[in-house]
C-alpha cells in the first residue's frame, strides 16, 4: 500500500468540528496547515453551512485532503510516514461515521484567535509588543459576544487562545475570570495556550468560576536556558517561568499538560536539555507531553531571513548539527514532533509520535 493511501481509509474531523476565529477570516483547521478560510468573521451565522466548508470536508471525505498540507499537519504527517492515526481521525468502515461527522447543528471546538495582545513579543510571532485597546478592543469584545451567540449551544470545547496570551489579553482574561456557564450547556473542556509568565498561583486562585473546565494546557517555552530565552522569548521572565511551570505541574485537576518548543537555528541544540527539564518538573496525576514543532513564518521574517530559521531543511548549512540533535529526543518518553518527515527519512527504525 502506498503512504498516501492511507488517507481514503481514515477521516479527519477537524472541518466537522472545529473553527478557528481570527480578526477577519475563519478556518476549519490551523491556517497553516489548511490554508482556505471558510468565512468571514462578520458573517458567522453563516460559516457552517457555507459552501467552502463542504468541498473541504469533501476533500477528506474522498481521502485527497487537496487542501491540506500534509508535511506542515503533524497527525497527516504522521499517519503517512508512519501509519499512525492520531485522535482528530476517524475510520471511514466505522458504521457510526455519519454521526460522529454531523451529529452537531455546529461546531464542537473553538479556538479563539481573534486578539494578538500578549505580554511577550517573541520574534517568531511577532515584530513588536501587541495590546489591544480603544476600539480594537471593542471591537474584540464585540466578536467574543458573537461566538458565544453563534454558536454557545454547540460548543463542547474552547480552545484559548491560538493568537494571544489568555492572561494578557483583556477580553479572554475577563471572559475566564467571568465565565458564564449557562451560555455554553454543552461545554465539557477548556484548552488553554499560555507562556505561563501571568499563570501563577493567584491567577489560578482567580479562576474559581472555570477551573473545572480547564482541563488541558499548552506552555510555550522554545528553549531550555535564561540565554536563549531571552532571545526566543522577548519580554518573558525566566525565574518567573520556572516558578509558574512548577506550579502548573503540580495541578492534578488539568489532565494533560503539553510543553511546546518551536524549532529554529536558535534553539534547536537545546531540544535534549528542554526534554530533561520538563521530565524533571513535579507532575501529578496528570499526562504531560512535550512537543517540538517546525517554525512557521508569520511575516515576521523575510524569506532569508525565514530560509536560516528552517534549520530542518537540508540546504542548512548545519544540517547534519541538526540531525545529531533531533536524534537525540526521537522516541524519547512523551514526546512529539511534527518532524516525522525527516525522522523517516534519517532516523526510520525511530519514529515519533503526535499528540
């Protein structure tokens, strides 16, 4: 059977289930990996019944997923490369499938992206400081009321947030801190992404109304060392960090924690550290995964200056520097990539896993 094969068999349930909603456009799957919105944000109501959506869940439904990136997506890239479904897919012989597929009037997941305000200003996300305010704030204020009007009664999952920090951003900050749960009856589960520079014991403590829907948690940290923190990182505090991780995970009611770290020509000979230094955490009664992605180019860099950040591809005049590192983390306990491409290519008796 050819790899790609593998792709009529299983059903991917991102466009059945999720949106992802930015200022302006909305996706039914990170826009890096599907790159076709499916509407705009001044036009929710009509997003899910819309015809884009429906030639992209056609395109999984024939197995072609011709919109799709396949090496960027770490579950396509991993079911192809290593035959591996991850738990966004579905069985196309499941005799349940339809259900599973459009047993929702509207979709399970959100992730909010439509605020960029965060307290860092990492190079890889961004060129300066955002914070929004005035009537760009009002403006977000606005498209929070009209998610949780939208579609409130069908969301079992909010994923906060895919473009800012969940604590610096005015509008999520207040939403968790003043979360209604009668506007959301289905709601079982609260993804949060943070830096986890504002996520300490007394913001914890703040969270009183919500804590028993967050459940998941994504820290991103993208180095193992103050150094390179302060480079990858900007305006984060590293002691902070190290205080706040420790107390993260020793959070029993979360029940997965993901600690990412974005690869470039910065960070990448401390991806082994970085697995020693989460391992090393005091985790409790909890999963915890560590995840190494490829950098993706937010328009923060030129396409020089992007192509030297890539230190994954094989032009890169450290490479093989490259190779002897990742070599080092495949396989290791909890931990993922969405490298498997390259894996399989120099490493195929060592495969990795996605979450």
């Amino acid at each position: 059977m050819e790899k790609e094969d593998l792709l009529k068999e299983y059903v991917c349930g991102s466009p059945f289930h999720y949106l992802e909603v930015h200022d302006k456009k909305v996706w039914s799957c990170c826009p890096s990996w599907l790159t076709t919105p499916v509407g705009d944000v001044d036009k929710l109501n009509e997003i899910w019944e819309g015809e884009t959506l429906k030639k992209i869940q056609k395109s999984i439904l024939d197995g072609s997923y011709s919109y799709c990136d396949k090496n960027l997506c770490p579950n396509l890239s991993e079911l192809i490369h290593n035959g591996t479904a991850s738990n966004v897919f579905h069985k196309k012989s499941n005799p349940g499938l339809n259900s599973i597929l459009y047993g929702n009037k509207g979709p399970h997941r959100i992730n909010l992206a439509f605020d960029r305000s965060c307290n860092l200003s990492c190079p890889s996300c961004r060129i300066s400081l955002i914070m929004a305010d005035g009537e760009k704030l009002d403006l977000i204020d606005k498209t929070m009321e009209e998610v949780t009007e939208v579609f409130g009664k069908t969301i079992n999952s909010f994923y906060i947030s895919g473009s800012a920090d969940p604590f610096a951003s005015k509008t999520f900050r207040n939403f968790l801190l003043n979360f209604d749960e009668t506007k959301f009856p289905k709601l079982n589960t609260i993804h949060i992404h943070t830096n986890a520079n504002l996520l300490n014991e007394e913001m914890w403590d703040k969270l009183k109304n919500v804590r028993k829907f967050i459940k998941t948690i994504e820290i991103s940290i993208d180095a193992a060392t103050k150094e390179t923190y302060d480079m990858v990182r900007k305006g984060g505090d590293w002691d902070i960090l190290q205080n706040n991780i420790k107390f993260i995970a020793g959070i029993e009611t979360i029940s997965r924690k993901t600690f990412s770290f974005v690869v470039q020509d910065t960070n990448y000979k401390e991806m082994f550290d970085y697995y020693k230094m989460i391992t090393n955490l005091p985790h409790k009664n909890s999963k915890y995964h560590i995840l190494f992605t490829k950098i993706l180019n937010w328009g923060t860099y030129s396409e020089g200056e992007y192509k030297i950040k890539q230190i994954w591809n094989e032009y890169h005049p450290e490479f093989k520097l490259f190779l002897n590192e990742l070599e080092k983390i495949v396989k290791k306990y909890n931990t993922y990539t969405n490298m498997n491409d390259i894996i399989f290519k120099y490493f195929p008796k060592k495969r990795s896993g996605i979450i």
